[in-house]
C-alpha cells in the first residue's frame, strides 16, 4: 500500500474499532441495571458502601477481584456464611480465628451493630451480581483448629483440590457415578451455599465450621455423655437434623453459634429435595 492507502486504512480501523467499542459500551450499560439488580439497591444498603469505604475494607479484601489480596476475597461471602456468622464475625475476629495458628487476624473494629447490619446488606447485594464468574477462583476462608494442620491442605480441599481430587482418610470407595454417595458428594460441592466452603471431610480439620468425617461415632459420643440435646436417635437422623434444623443441637464453640441459632444456613430444607437431602447423608455418613 502507498501512504495514502496505509493512511486511509488507519482511519478506517480506528473508526471502526472506535465503533464497536461505542456499541458496546452502550450495550452494557443497557445491561447494568439487570446484571447488578439496582432495584434491589435499598438505603441500607448504600450505608453499608459507606461503611465498606469507611474502614477501608479493600486495603484487605478483594470484591469482583478487585482490592488487595491480603485477606480473602468477599464477592459471594454471604452466600458462603450467612449473616449470623459474619455478625458474630465482625463483632469480635478473635473468636474464630488465632494470629499464631492462622499467621492473620482481622483486627476488631469496633464496628456498631448498625454498621455491621449494613455492611452484611452491601454484601449481600454485592454476591447477587452477576458477574458472570469473575474472579474465576474466589479465595476462601479457611483454617484449622488442630495445630500442625496444614493449612495449605485445608485450602486445597475447600477449592476442590488435592485432598478432594481422591477420597479423603475414611471414605468409602465412591461409585458408581449415580450412586447415592456420589450424588450426595456433588451436592456437597455444588448446593448453595456450598457444604464445602464451611465443612472439611478430613478427620481434624476444622475450617468454619466442624469436620464431617466420622459423624457416626461422634453422634454416638455425644449421645452417651448426654451432650445432645436434640431429637435424634441415629447418627442418620442426627446428620438429617443437622442440615434441616441446623440450630436443633449447637455445636459447641463461638465459631458454630450464637444466641442459641447455629451459623449453618437455615435453608436446606426447604431448597433441597427430600431425595437430595438422602443423598447428602449417605454421602456424609460415609466417611468413618
């Protein structure tokens, strides 16, 4: 091409370019109000942005992957806890997890529970987004409260790595595929809010709440020192309570409760089907 030719192609690029770059700028503003939900965008919570940028949360924390990655990222963390453990959380981080065992803590603070009702309400709008699965790999929260657990296991299990690419100590062999322990496994994965971002199946390792491996024998346990206080009277029954009434028997521990409700999500029983719910126990009874 000449000069004249290689300068028309130029402009004619960038035009274009420009073009659709327009284009889709538009569309995706068209879009906005729909993919973020604005309607649901209440006076809470915008006090709850406020608080967010307050404290200066993403100093710490990432949202949309976006913030430092010192802490975990927040983006779908109330769909992973609950407002119940994040009040309680927020109240006082010392509760649940230690500086020596943990290597971080989330300083207190000393935020009003007005403040901590709408920083829960941002985030919950915040998780609701469809962001159409950005970040690809949330990073979770995790820890353990054996000392010497290695931690990075922990991470690898609530991801779906590593300890859960195999079968963790104690379980039993799972096939077939559409057996109910593998249908059980993939609900355990997938439900929402997922089992797995809060429950490790390994013996000892306890993330947010209490290891799952060897629910048989610790039902057994408890019922014998008279520590439960449920209506159970087999470990299938105990493990069914657990996931429907999850505040029936509490766990003992300020990382598991307070005021008497369990931090375990409430709704399990009413999005799971009762064939759902068999299939989750048997997946969780076969880990001894």
């Amino acid at each position: 091409m000449n000069k004249r030719q290689t300068r028309l192609f130029a402009i004619a690029s960038t035009a274009i370019a420009t073009l659709i770059f327009l284009v889709l700028t538009v569309d995706s503003h068209r879009q906005f109000p729909t993919l973020t939900n604005a309607d649901t965008i209440t006076d809470e919570v915008v006090r709850g942005q406020k608080v967010w940028h307050n404290y200066n949360c993403i100093n710490c924390h990432t949202i949309f992957g976006e913030g430092a990655y010192y802490a975990p990222d927040l983006t779908k963390i109330t769909q992973l806890r609950g407002a119940p453990y994040l009040t309680a959380f927020m109240k006082d981080p010392s509760q649940f997890y230690d500086e020596q065992k943990h290597r971080r803590l989330m300083p207190n603070l000393g935020m009003s529970d007005q403040e901590i009702s709408d920083v829960i309400a941002f985030m919950d709008w915040v998780s609701k987004v469809d962001n159409q699965g950005w970040p690809p790999r949330p990073i979770l929260v995790v820890g353990s409260s054996i000392p010497g657990t290695d931690l990075s296991m922990a991470q690898q299990e609530v991801e779906g790595e590593g300890v859960a690419a195999g079968l963790p100590p104690g379980a039993r062999p799972v096939a077939p595929d559409n057996s109910p322990i593998a249908l059980g496994e993939a609900l355990f994965r997938t439900a929402v809010p997922t089992c797995q971002a809060c429950h490790s199946m390994a013996p000892g390792v306890n993330l947010a709440g209490p290891s799952l491996a060897g629910l048989e024998a610790f039902f057994e346990q408890i019922k014998a020192s008279g520590e439960y206080t449920g209506e159970a009277t087999t470990a299938e029954e105990f493990v069914r309570e657990s996931i429907v009434n999850p505040s029936a028997w509490l766990h003992p521990g300020p990382m598991y409760s307070a005021d008497g409700t369990s931090f375990m999500p409430p709704s399990y029983g009413d999005d799971l089907t009762e064939e759902q719910i068999d299939h989750l126990v048997a997946y969780l009874l076969s880990f001894n």
